[in-house]
C-alpha cells in the first residue's frame, strides 16, 4: 500500500486488503467506536455471571430444587378465553391444543429461564410461507445487549441486539420479546434472581471441600485418641535411643488401634485412655452445624425461597410453613404472567397467518394447588357470609328509605332494583324475585319460596303488574314486542304454540 492508498484509507476507510503490519484506526473507526460507546448501556453486574448462575443451577443442590419446585407449582395450566362464534372457538382451540403438541415443554421452558436470568427472552417464528407460527425461539439473556436510539418523537429507547459470531445483530422488536421481571430504574437489564447467592454458594463449596477432607482422612466414625503411660527409661539407655523406642512403640500402637477398630473390637490394658470423636458432635468438631445451618438460611434468602419449602424443618410451625408456602405462590405467579403473555401473542399472531376470525384471545393461569384446603374453604364461606350480610344491610337501607333503590342496585353491582314496598308485596304472596344465572340478561325469575325453583304460573300481564314485576309504563311501550316472549317465558311451550 503506496502513500496516497494509506492517506485515502485513513480518511475515508476504503481499504480492503489485510495487512499483516499494525496500523493506525482511521476517522470513520473512531467515529464508529465512539458512537457505539455512547449507544451502549452496560448493566450494573457482569453478563458472565448469568451463564455461571446457569451452571450453578443445575450442579448446586438447593438451587436445583428451588427452581424445580418453582416449576412444579408454577405451572398449573393455562385457560384459554376466545371471543369468537361457535365455530371459531371450536377451530382455533383445536390448533392451540395442536400448537402444544408441536412444541412440548415450551411454557416449563421459558418459565425457567425466567427463574434463572430473571427475564424472559424469547423470539416467535413464523414460517417460511407466513401461514403459521413456526416455533417459539429462547435467545439467552447473557448474549442480548441494549443500546440507545432516538425515534422519530425523540424519545430515547433502548433497542435489543444480539451477540452473534459477527458481531451484534439487531432483534426485530415485533417478534422479540425481553420482559425483566426485576430491573434497575435507569437500566433495561434484568437483575438474576440468584446474582446474591453466588458468594455464599462459594462459601458452601469451601466447606463441603473441608468436609471431603475430613471424611478422607479421619473416615465417617471420626477419629480416636489413645493415651500411653511414656516407657520406663532403663538404665544405661542414652537419649537419643529412648526418643526412638518411645517412636517406635507410639507407632506399632498406631498399627494395632488401626487393625483393631476395623472390626469393631479394641483391647487395652488398663493403663491406657481412649478417646472416640465423631464428626457429627458439634462440640466436639467446632460447631459445623450451625455453620452449615448458617450459610444455608443466606441462600435461603438470597434465592427468596424459605428453607421449609426445601424440606428443612429448622424450628418452623405448621402455620408458618402455609403462610410461606402462599407467599412463595404469589410470587410464582409474578413469574408466569410474561410467559403467559408470550404465548397469547405468539397463538394470536398463529391465528392472524392461519386467516381465522376472531375478536380476541386471552388467557390465564389455572388455579394452584392449595396448600390449606380446609382453611381455603372457610375462607371463601366467610367471604359469602360477608357479602349476604352487606346484601342484608344494603336491603334495609333500601326499605327504610335511607337510599333510593337506584343507589342500593348500584351498591350491589345491578343495573336497577323494584322499590322496597313492591318487594315486600312479593315476599307476602309467597313468591320473590330472584336474578337469572344468565349475568348478562339481567332478568328476574319468579320463584317459588315452597319449592326454591323456577315456577311457570300462567297468567296475564297485569297480575304481574300488581305484583310488581312490571310497570303500567312498560306495559304500554312494550307490551306488543314482549308479548311473545313472556308467553315463551311463563307458559309451557305446547301452549304457546297453539295460543299463537
């Protein structure tokens, strides 16, 4: 490369050949350089914990089991809602339940990657032809990177990339999705649920490390200290040689102790102390119990998961295990809702390429297990108890006059409500006015108290006006449209049929 070659490259960057000599970066490097600095947003933790935590997860013991059982109580199923005709629903459940069978797992899939990295990174596929949804792709979290870019409003935003083998591609925001379940304010990043572990799982590896040790040396029945009164000095004996006889008797006890206690018999003379101390003996191995027990309660609350949902029973109650356990569902459903999220617009945009029609598609998760059945119960029989005894109360207010009956519906979730004496006309006959299991019509069925079912009583429209069920006003406006309908609703349908 001549002179004139260097100068055109250093300004304008137009070199191609590879040069085996060190060169100076030219302007548009620097510039590039400089404006993917300032681009850049760099977490407040290292990326290459998230692999580590990853390995941690399914090498270390407590952190295995915290995530399985997160998964096993996590995933209680999904209830799929879909707004549309008879037959759209029957068609588009049919290929949701067909989307599944392509892809078993996904949901355990991307539920655990949000336990592991905190966030849940996920790309959705469609197919070649565009006709349906191909596959659900997991991007690693440690490989996506954000930088920052002005839109068309000015507005700063933080775009995804990918690490790739070529540098950083960029992900297209209408498929991908990164949902951080925890994250800094001024940081896109996910913060890994178990970042603060990972000091005190060292911390567990150094002594199970000490604890190999001691099994390797001293076995797992401990060790044992044998004292011997010193042999007599005989007369004549330098010391140099009564310090050897003294090694050498030391050492064939040794032997013979050795031999000994591998077969669970140990004979001595009377003049010799022994001493057995086992490993288990906290008093007597330093207290590495409580040790243990320690560094235990902090992964404990560094994976905010309590030991008595991993099976220890440090001094816990029954009751403090179910409120643990409700705490522990609570948070779990935190967890699920972006994957749940996922799915909905992963089946939507499925349906949009399959050409289906519908209104709308939604889910949610299925009901957990629960962890207090009887309390459960009492529970929600309290909470009917409650909701009669505001009914009762809204009901007197409604009679005494206290509110009008307007307000007294409005207090009970209803559109309108008969006036207190009308209602009280009924109870006399032996009939009242309850609501149709049908919420949306909002229609009243006369019952019968005797029997407490739907009675079909023939009669005309203005009994019923004088028992309250309908307005002389009504019964001008629309007394020709309903006529029809109210013989349907109160006469036998043979009846009706011949009458009309």
């Amino acid at each position: 490369m001549n002179f004139f070659e260097r100068w055109a490259n250093y300004f304008f960057g137009t070199s191609t050949a590879m040069e085996f000599a060190a060169s100076s970066k030219n302007l548009k490097d620097f510039r590039q350089e400089t404006e993917f600095f300032v681009q850049d947003v760099n977490p407040s933790f290292p990326l290459e914990s998230i692999s580590l935590i990853k390995k941690l997860v399914i090498a270390f013991p407590d952190l295995s089991q915290a995530v399985k059982r997160s998964l096993t109580l996590g995933n209680s199923g999904i209830e799929w809602k879909i707004d549309a005709d008879e037959n759209g629903k029957k068609k588009i459940q049919t290929d949701i339940d067909t989307f599944f069978k392509k892809h078993p797992g996904i949901t355990n899939h991307l539920l655990r990657q949000i336990l592991t990295t905190g966030a849940l990174s996920a790309e959705i596929v469609p197919s070649l032809n565009l006709d349906s949804v191909a596959e659900i792709r997991l991007i690693p979290v440690e490989k996506v990177i954000f930088k920052k870019e002005i839109d068309a409003n000015n507005i700063v935003r933080f775009v995804p990339y990918e690490k790739g083998k070529f540098g950083y591609n960029r992900l297209n925001e209408e498929q991908y999705v990164y949902e951080a379940i925890e994250r800094e304010e001024d940081s896109p990043y996910a913060i890994p649920p178990f970042l603060s572990v990972v000091r005190w799982i060292n911390s567990q590896f150094k002594t199970q490390d000490n604890i190999d040790k001691t099994l390797n040396k001293w076995g797992l029945l401990g060790f044992i200290i044998a004292k011997f009164k010193r042999p007599r000095l005989l007369p004549g004996t330098d010391a140099k040689t009564y310090e050897n006889q003294q090694k050498e008797f030391l050492t064939q006890a040794k032997q013979s102790f050795e031999k000994n206690s591998q077969s669970g018999f140990l004979a001595t003379y009377d003049d010799t102390t022994v001493d057995h101390h086992t490993l288990t003996d906290a008093s007597k191995t330093g207290g590495f119990e409580a040790i243990s027990r320690y560094i235990e309660e902090q992964i404990s609350s560094g994976a905010d998961i309590d030991l008595a949902l991993l099976g220890r029973s440090y001094s816990v109650t029954e009751t403090y295990i179910k409120v643990a356990g409700k705490f522990f569902l609570l948070k779990l459903g935190n967890y699920v809702y972006p994957v749940i999220q996922l799915l909905i617009r992963a089946i939507t945009l499925d349906q949009l390429l399959k050409g289906n029609r519908f209104q709308s598609i939604d889910a949610s998760r299925k009901k957990s297990i629960s962890l207090d059945p009887l309390s459960d119960a009492q529970a929600k029989l309290t909470e009917k108890q409650v909701e009669n005894a505001d009914f009762q109360l809204v009901l007197a207010m409604v009679k005494s006059g206290a509110i009008s009956p307007e307000d007294g519906a409005k207090l009970l979730g209803r559109d309108k409500w008969f006036d207190s004496e009308k209602l009280e006309t009924q109870t006399d006959a032996g009939f009242t006015f309850s609501e149709n299991t049908d919420l949306e019509s909002k229609k009243k069925v006369l019952m019968s108290k005797q029997f407490e079912q739907t009675s079909h009583v023939c009669g005309d429209l203005d009994s019923l006006v004088e028992l309250g069920a309908w307005t002389k006003k009504r019964r001008k406006s629309t007394l020709p449209s309903k006529k029809h309908s109210f013989l349907n609703s109160f006469l036998p349908t043979k009846i009706v049929s011949m009458k009309l």
